[in-house]
C-alpha cells in the first residue's frame, strides 16, 4: 500500500513538471503573434526568470532556436517573453536560406526580424564571404550591414571599408569610408570613399576622391606603376573589361601623363582612350619632354612601354628642339597623327590631312634655322629620339628660315595651335 502512495507522488511530480514547463513555453508561443513565434527546439536546460522586469527564460547548452526559415544556434540564450527578443553568447549562428552569419555575441528581434552579431562576425553566402566587428542582418528586406574593419572576399577582389550595406535579392553592395578594392586577375587596387557595385548588372562606380594604382613589372624588370585619379570611377565587366574615369582625370606612368575630361582604360588589352580636351606628356630618351594633344587620343602600349598613340581632330605635337636654346620647339599639327614607339624612343611619326611641321635645324650641334613644311600627308621619322628625316606627300609647300631671323624671335614662328603646358601632372601613390 506505502508503495503505491509513492509511485502516485512521483508520478504527480512529474506531471507537475511537464505541466509547469508546457505553461513557461506557452506564455512565449501564445502572446505572440504566429509569424512571430520562435520554438526552441533544443537546449541542455532551461530556467525561468524575471530579467529587468520582464519574464524570460534562460536557455543553456547547445541552444537551437527556429523562426520560420530561420535557425539560430548558440552556447547560451535568454529569450524575453515581452519584447520577444533573444541576447545570444557563445559562437552565435543564424542561417537564413543559403546565408550564415556568425559572430562570438548576438541579439535575435522576433518582431522585426532582425538579427545583430558582435565580434569576428562573418557573414556567408553563395556570391560573397564578408567580415566586419558588427553585423546586422533586416531578414525581411534581405539586407546586411557592417562596420568596423568590413573585408569583404569574392573570386575576383578583395574589398574592405569602415562600413557596407549588402542587398542580398539585387546582389549589389555599397560601401563607405576609406574603401580599398584589389583585384587579383590584373593587379589594380582601387581607392575611394564611396563605392557601389551592381554583380548582375557587372557594374560598379567609386567616387569621392577616387583613384586607380596598378604596380607592375615592365620588360626590363623595372616597377612600372599606373595612377589614375579622377571625380568619378566606373568599372564595366563584361566580355571587355572596362575602367571609366570622368571629370579633371589625371595619370601617371612611367615616363608618361596625361590630363582628359574622360579616360577609358581597357585592363585586358592595356590599351587608353582620352576625350574631352585630352592632353599627353611622354618622355623618349635621357630627360626630353614631348606633348601630345587633340580631340581624342588612344594609346597602345605593349609590356607597359609605349607602342603607338593616335590623335585624332586638331592633333597636335610638340617637343623642345633644345635644351639649352628653351624657346625653340619642333612642332606638328594635323586632323590626325600616329605616333609610333620603338624601346620606349619615338620611332616615326605621321601627320594625315592639312599636316603642318616645324623643325629646328643644327649643324655639328649649333642652331641653323628652321623649316616649315605643309602637305596632305607628313612623315617624320627619328634616330635616338631625334628628327632624322621629314617626307612631305602631295600638295608639299616648304620654306627655311635663316638663323639670324629667327634667333631671339622663336615665339613669333610658333605655330597658330601651339600650346605648350609646363603643368604637367604628378601624382603621389
């Protein structure tokens, strides 16, 4: 009979119990609304509490928690009956579809949807690794933030930032403060403080002070490095890839500058084309100092060296003649003009369409004069950077002017397009 009595206790404590822990689970699943609802699915042990004022529960162990799609995985939880939130330590996972953010603390907003991670926190999905120390994740909106050292990792480049938004649905990304983007396939960092990127639409822009740096090898073994800046970056990734620089563009490289309104940079051809009042200074030789100018120029080079540069609408080229005698300058002008290099040296050059040169003349290195030659067509062509031989083609005009003119009056010869510019562009890495 006394063994009866006891197996009718214990069988009335743990009904109490079961009874006691069905209350606890639904105070939280029946104060809320349904889509609200978060079931915990796991934990090594709960304990019932009054936290500030408000009902909670303090999950331990192995905690696994489920919103809808959402599962969220922890070492400890506390989840508040009233706000429905849930503060989360120890390796915090959320998995939202393919997206897995973690972080070493958490909070979980049930209402809103929304979820923060704290310390190391990485973020993972099928198009981008990111990692940042403060993450925030709008489940609803399909929306991330970070700040705080952002890197952010993809097969191609390697971005980080103070801080980045990332719209998950339109795969597109904008990020602020101090951005760097290095791309590993053609080895050009780029610099900014504002940057979007658009993966479906293979397009992205920086702006704010932005600038391009690509650090290369040339043919000799020598550094060779690549500046550009400009108001605003554009990049185009398609069968082409395509850099755009718009507004006071100016670069750098390697014996070579050039100011335009617009640069267009194909990274995969090494190729340049400047519109918008484009202007370029190139070196050939020791020290001497060359400008090109017109409505348009492209410039090809082969192993980062100089290759050819067309000039097309008002071409014009200047160069000093001398440089002890600094008022004297060779010039050409045209509707079009190739430049072509050999060995980084100016090897010949062709003027198409009402051409025009003027060249200074020396005789065992003393000054002789000058010509001016017109024709249809100019061909000049240079041993060691210098003019070695002029042919003008159809409709040739040409006269010589002695020395004793011109001496002390050079300026008054120059030609009705000279614009010779001192300002030439440097800028710091």
């Amino acid at each position: 009979m006394q063994r009866n009595k006891s197996s009718k206790f214990r069988l009335a404590e743990f009904l109490t119990a079961i009874i006691f822990t069905y209350l606890i689970n639904s105070n939280f699943l029946f104060a809320q609304n349904e889509n609200n609802v978060v079931i915990l699915e796991h934990a090594d042990s709960l304990i019932g509490d009054i936290i500030d004022g408000e009902e909670a529960r303090q999950l331990i162990g192995n905690v696994k928690l489920r919103h809808g799609n959402t599962i969220i995985t922890c070492d400890r939880a506390i989840q508040f009956r009233k706000s429905n939130r849930i503060s989360m330590e120890g390796v915090v996972e959320i998995h939202d579809d393919t997206l897995r953010m973690v972080g070493m603390r958490g909070m979980y907003y049930a209402n809103e949807r929304v979820a923060e991670a704290f310390e190391r926190v990485l973020l993972e999905d099928p198009h981008t690794t990111l990692r940042a120390a403060y993450g925030k994740y709008f489940m609803n909106d399909k929306k991330a933030y970070f700040n705080g050292n952002v890197v952010v990792e993809d097969t191609a480049s390697v971005l980080t930032a103070d801080e980045l938004t990332y719209f998950r649905d339109e795969q597109k990304s904008i990020a602020d403060g101090n951005v760097k983007i290095v791309n590993m396939k053609n080895g050009i960092t780029i610099f900014g403080n504002h940057f979007e990127d658009y993966k479906k639409k293979n397009y992205s822009k920086v702006t704010n002070k932005p600038k391009i740096v690509q650090i290369d090898t040339n043919s000799i073994g020598e550094k060779d490095t690549l500046i550009v800046t400009a108001a605003v970056l554009e990049s185009y990734r398609d069968s082409l890839e395509q850099l755009i620089a718009t507004d006071s563009v100016k670069i750098t490289r390697d014996g070579l500058a050039a100011e335009a309104g617009v640069c267009i940079y194909f990274t995969d051809t090494d190729s340049i084309i400047l519109k918008k009042s484009p202007f370029v200074w190139y070196e050939t030789g020791k020290h001497e100092d060359n400008q090109v100018s017109g409505e348009s120029i492209f410039i090809k080079l082969k192993n980062r060296r100089l290759e050819t540069v067309y000039i097309h609408g008002r071409a014009v080229a200047i160069s000093r003649a001398d440089t002890v005698l600094v008022n004297r300058f060779n010039q050409m002008t045209g509707q079009q003009m190739i430049l072509q290099f050999v060995d980084d040296k100016i090897n010949k050059i062709t003027v198409i369409s009402t051409a025009t040169s003027l060249y200074y003349l020396f005789e065992d290195r003393k000054p002789n004069g000058m010509n001016i030659t017109t024709g249809d067509q100019i061909e000049i062509t240079f041993r060691d950077g210098k003019i070695d031989k002029i042919m003008a083609i159809s409709g040739v005009e040409g006269k010589y002017y002695p020395e004793k003119m011109i001496k002390g009056n050079e300026n008054d010869y120059n030609l009705p397009e000279f614009n010779w510019r001192i300002n030439r562009p440097e800028i710091k890495y």
